[in-house]
C-alpha cells in the first residue's frame, strides 16, 4: 500500500536468502497479498489505483523472482506447455503464478499474458505443438470465449487445462464447456500435467459442442445482440423504480449504465452455461459492493423488475431474474471476495 516496490522485492529477496522456496514465495506470499487487495478494493477500502498499484509491484515482485541469481532453474525437459489468459482477460497474475510454478518443475512454458486473442493462440500452438495448453480465465463473462479456444486448440490436437475462477465451483463450467482437465491451482496444474493429458479425438470434439442443447432456444443470442437497447431502457426505467437515481450526477448515471451492462452480461452468460448459481453469484457480490459505497442494495432489485419488463419472452431469462430476486432477498450485506468487476 506504501508503492514501495524496492522495499516489496527486498522482503521476498530476504525470506529467500533465508530459506524459504521460490514456489512457497510465490503461492504463500505474493498470492494471499493479491487476494488481500481484492478483498480491500470490495470493502472500499482501497482505490482502484491502489488496487493496480499494488498489483503492478506484485507482478514485478515475481519477475525479480524469475531472475534472481540464488534461484535454481530445473532443466526444461518436462514437455512444452502454453499458459494463457481467455481473450478479453486481463487478470494475468493467477496465469503468471502457473507459469512460473511449472518452470520450477521443469517445464519449458510458452507465457502468452493477458487477453490472449484465440487466433493467434492457435498461431502460436502450430508453431510449438505443445503438450498441453492452460487457459486461464477470471471473469465469468468470458466463458463463451473460453469455450470458444477450448473447443479450437483441441481441434487441432492440443489438450485444454482450465483454471482460475471464471470456471466455477470445482471447475463446474470448464467440464461443461469440455475443457480436458481443470485444475485448482498451480500445484494442482503441476499434479495434473505429471499425470499426462492425452490429446483429444475428433468424437469428443464433437460431444463438446454438441453438450450445451439449451442454446437452441436463442435466448443467449438475442440477449447479447440486445444488450445496447436493454441497458439503455433498462437505465431510463429505473429513474421511476428508484427515485434516488434522479439526482445522481453524470459520474453516478455512468457507474450505474456500467452495473446494469455487467447484469446483463451475466445474465447472458448464466444463459450460456445453463447455470443461475453464475447470476445469483454475482448479484449477491455486487449487493455487497454497493453496500460498501453507500448504495442501497435494494436499488439492484428494482433494476432486476425493470429488466424482466424487456425479457417477457424470455422464459429462461425470467427465471434466471427470479432465481437473483431471491438471492438477493436472502443475502446478508457484508462485502465478500468476487469476481473484480471494476479495477
């Protein structure tokens, strides 16, 4: 918090000269640091640019790990592996973390970043013909795209490891959208990939893409294309639903355009898997959030009605906005760690 990135590279430089391993720094240090800040952000507690400030030194932290001179580097002679982050993903630490895990285990890791564009994720796994690639992804939102780069790499022969919280629960969405394996962390990737990850058969491919039959309703689809127009009726009903609004400023009418967009985009998105644990999920976070800043969470549940009044023919839709009314109804207003919407 002091953006004392010399002091924050020496403390883990110290606890190194002392003993401790490169991969107990980076999974029992610098991870447990990063949730912290995800946590001090939720709570508003912190800005979001301390929250990327913070971040930034911790990335930089694990890149003088890298390179320290008292850090021994295996032999490479594991296998070949990508590790990348879901287009549109900027949350790259998690990634960077298995990255560097891997390397300690002996891997040779292609490290692709953040929002890795899933054309030139398969460019790159024609030129390497990798042993495995793992995908990693922290915003829910991006499962459709996820699914999209796990279903292409194993086209081309290339099995898919999944990990990082957009999966779900126990990685319950990269089985559904038909990832090889999930792992829970780093450790968990390193077992996972001893273990060995055959390459996928065209026959499993198909089942793939064959395992989501709900999509067939369109609901999804027209959601999405309609998300401009449900946003803005969405922002002009709620002025009626929540009289409050009337006297937000042009900042405030903005950062509530942005919530209801994440609502819908999670609405979509929960369409997509099948699943209203996604949306309830993220309601009951952003309910704590809002709290957090002096919004009253009920304001979530008036734009939830002025919602449902556009979706009357969707009959998915509604009931994933009935399973969210509920959820809210129920939920305690203390601020909890989520998926981080705004930093």
């Amino acid at each position: 918090m002091a953006g004392d990135e010399h002091r924050a590279v020496a403390t883990v430089h110290d606890a190194l000269a002392q003993g401790l391993s490169e991969e107990t720094l980076l999974l029992q240090v610098v991870a447990p640091v990063q949730e912290k800040v995800g946590v001090e952000w939720a709570a508003d507690r912190i800005s979001v640019a301390q929250e990327h400030a913070a971040t930034a030194i911790n990335e930089r932290v694990v890149a003088s790990l890298a390179h320290h001179p008292a850090t021994g580097r295996p032999a490479p002679d594991r296998g070949r592996v990508t590790v990348a982050c879901v287009d549109g993903e900027w949350h790259a630490l998690p990634a960077r973390l298995v990255a560097q895990v891997l390397t300690l285990h002996g891997w040779r890791v292609d490290y692709l970043g953040a929002q890795t564009p899933t054309s030139h994720l398969i460019a790159h796994l024609h030129l390497t013909n990798p042993d495995a690639v793992l995908l990693s992804g922290s915003i829910p939102t991006h499962l459709p795209t996820a699914h999209a780069a796990i279903t292409a790499c194993q086209a081309i022969g290339v099995p898919v490891l999944a990990g990082g919280r957009a999966f779900g629960p126990r990685g319950r969405y990269a089985t559904a959208l038909g990832a090889d394996r999930w792992a829970a962390d780093a450790r968990a990737a390193v077992a996972v990939l001893e273990a060995g990850v055959p390459r996928p058969s065209p026959s499993a491919i198909r089942h793939t893409v064959d395992d989501l039959p709900h999509l067939a309703d369109q609901e999804y689809t027209l959601v999405v294309r309609s998300r401009p127009q449900f946003v803005k009726q969405t922002l002009a009903d709620l002025e009626d639903r929540f009289p409050a609004m009337r006297a937000y400023s042009s900042a405030q009418r903005e950062r509530t355009a942005e919530d209801i967009a994440h609502i819908v985009d999670f609405l979509a998105t929960s369409l997509y898997v099948d699943d209203p644990d996604l949306f309830t999920g993220f309601l009951t976070w952003t309910a704590g959030i809002l709290t957090a800043r002096g919004v009253p969470a009920h304001s979530l549940a008036a734009g939830l009605d002025a919602l449902a009044d556009q979706l009357r023919d969707f009959p998915r839709a509604l009931k994933m906005i009935e399973h969210g009314r509920t959820a809210l109804t129920e939920h305690t207003t203390r601020p909890v760690p989520g998926p981080d919407m705004h930093a």
